[in-house]
C-alpha cells in the first residue's frame, strides 16, 4: 500500500483533533452547546455541537494538500467535481453553524443541504448508469441532457445525496453513533476503492482523508461526548458517503449495504411518522439505538452493537459482486427485521418483570 494514504490519514485524523479542541473552545464561548432533556439527550452538562467544523476543516486542509502535491490531479475525479465536493461541504458548514447557532426550523435548514446536493450534480459528478444484478443488462442514465447535465443521472445523484444527507442527521442521537459508523463506511470505501475490479487511488485517498477526520473526532465525540456533530457534521457525513459512492464506480449497492442498518433504521421511523401524521424530521425515541437502550443496553453498548453490524456488512461488500450483494441486501432486511422484533418481545416483558415487581412492592 502506498506511504501517501497512510500520511493522509494520519494528517486528518490529528489535524481533526487539534480543530475539535479548537472548535469546542469556540463554541462554549459563543454558547453554541446542546442541552440535555432527559427524553432523547442524554448527557450530564451542557455540551458544545459545531463538530462538523473541525470535521469538514481538516477533511478540505488534508485534501488541499494532497492536491497541491500531486496527489489527487490524476485518477477519475476531475478538478471541478472535486471543488464541487469541497464547494458542497462549504454550504453545509454554513447551515449547520447557523442551525446549532439559530435553531433553525426543518424548512427554514433544507435549503443548505440541498444547494450542495445541486453543486455536486452541476461539478460533473454522474451516476453514469445502473446494472440488473439478474441479467447482467446496463441501464444507461446519461443520455437525455439538460443544460449539459444528464438528466437521468443528475437526479440519481441529488436524489441519493439528499437521502443520504439526511440518513445520518436523523441517524445523529447518540455520542458517536454517526461518527464511528461514517468512518468505518470510509474505511469501506477505501479499501473497495483499491480492490483489483476498481483500482481508484484517488477515491481511495478521500476516504481515507475522510475516515482519519471522523476517527480524530471521535475521540471526543464518543461516551461519554465532550462535543457534538451538529447539524454540518451531521449531514457532511452522509453527504460524503453519498458522494464517495458513486465517484466509486457508481456503487450506491455497496454503501446501502454498509449503512444498511442506518438506513432501514431512518426509512422505519420515517414511515411510522408519517403514519402517524408527523413531521418526518421530528424527533423521537423509535431509532433503534434507543429500543436497544429500552432493553437494558447502556449507550456506549448499543453504539457498539450497531459498529459492529455496520462492520459486519460493509466487510462482506467487497467480497461480493452485484447478485451477491442483493442477497446480502435481503439478508440486511432479515436481520434488522428479527432485531427489531427481538427488541419489541425483550421490553415487553422487561415491561411486565417490572410492572410485576412493582406490583409485589406495593403489596408488601
């Protein structure tokens, strides 16, 4: 393996710690800090958010180097495309410090998210076309062009960003939930940007540049967080994922597999919300990670618990071509499915040892 992903990650990672130190100054004096309710925010003291800054700042600093010394002008992400990535995550640095600083209401915060979706479509960035695991036949997406942007494939691009931008900002409730499992999908992605069927040095770089910043975060995001993600670190995330997905080669398979689990998670209480005629982006305690807590699970546990599925799955990604990944999407859906059952039959009866329990005080 090449000595320059290795300084990569190692720049990232301590300039991403250095940066959270320096942000979390910053933030307690402006008084940027989230405060806990005791329903869904859990820690002790108020704790400062802005994360996303030292997240995004080193990702650009390492970036920005590894370009100017040539390691990123030559591979299959052009200048503009790149800019339009750094451009994106810029936009969303600027919503988030407004969000955590203003709270700002769901309409009044998708604007961001959605100008740096739009950025990246108009870079270059293409889904170029979509394959039937089945057949083997190649769906071409970049045919019909508008204003010199393919169509079919800008909407896959800004539809997936969006989706994915979204995943792990809901995803974001517990101390390094959206930052443990966004490095390990980096990490992921690196290594299948380097498998002998992809052979992307360059997307492999940005990865890793990537990973080593939310590892630097972590560790002071992770139990007990001396700082949060906030709302830019918290859609940066999957705004990257999203990005680094498809400048792989186009393998949206591959990192729905490895952020399966947050994925089904975010889609379920999407559509219970809705269903019960909610906003989709309020908050609540039907993720997974909390009935995980619901069952006696304490935080750092169920964060590990999800690591380790996130693991497992993304691990099988790149040994797995399109059928195999199929499969192993519908074993996802089996397995998240058991777990969610498994979780609803174990608080039911804790429920009941502990109404029981109750019950038997009050009689003696």
């Amino acid at each position: 393996m090449r000595i320059e992903f290795f300084v990569a990650f190692a720049l990232a990672f301590f300039t991403s710690l250095f940066l959270t130190f320096a942000v979390s100054r910053f933030a307690v004096r402006r008084q940027i800090v989230d405060l806990p309710d005791g329903e869904r925010r859990f820690h002790k003291q108020a704790t400062p958010t802005l994360g996303g800054l030292a997240v995004y700042f080193s990702f650009l600093a390492v970036t920005l180097v590894m370009l100017f010394t040539g390691y990123l002008t030559d591979g299959n992400i052009p200048l503009r495309q790149l800019l339009g990535i750094l451009a994106g995550g810029l936009v969303l640095m600027l919503g988030g410090y407004l969000d955590d600083r203003y709270r700002l209401s769901p309409v009044q915060s998708v604007p961001f998210p959605i100008a740096a979706s739009l950025l990246v479509v108009f870079s270059g960035i293409q889904a170029v076309s979509v394959h039937n695991p089945f057949s083997g036949a190649v769906l071409q997406l970049d045919n019909i062009l508008l204003y010199g942007v393919p169509l079919a494939s800008g909407l896959v691009v800004f539809l997936w960003t969006m989706g994915m931008t979204y995943t792990t900002k809901i995803l974001d409730g517990m101390d390094g939930l959206v930052t443990g499992i966004s490095a390990i999908a980096g990490i992921i992605i690196f290594g299948l940007s380097l498998t002998p069927d992809v052979q992307q040095p360059q997307t492999a770089l940005l990865a890793i540049i990537f990973a080593g910043s939310m590892l630097g975060f972590l560790i002071l995001n992770f139990y007990p967080a001396r700082i949060f993600l906030g709302e830019g670190g918290s859609t940066f995330a999957g705004f990257m994922l999203a990005i680094l997905a498809i400048v792989s080669g186009g393998k949206i398979a591959t990192a729905i597999l490895v952020m399966g689990i947050p994925v089904l998670d975010t889609a379920w209480v999407i559509m219970l919300r809705l269903f019960n005629r909610q906003s989709p982006f309020k908050g609540d305690r039907r993720h997974l990670h909390y009935k995980l807590m619901d069952v006696g699970l304490s935080e750092p546990q169920a964060v590990l618990f999800l690591y380790a599925l996130t693991g497992i799955f993304g691990v099988s990604a790149l040994f797995l071509q399109s059928l195999g990944k199929l499969i192993a999407l519908g074993i996802l859906v089996l397995v998240m499915t058991a777990i969610i059952l498994g979780l609803f039959v174990a608080y039911k009866i804790r429920q009941s040892r502990n109404s029981a329990d109750g019950t038997g005080k009050n009689q003696t």
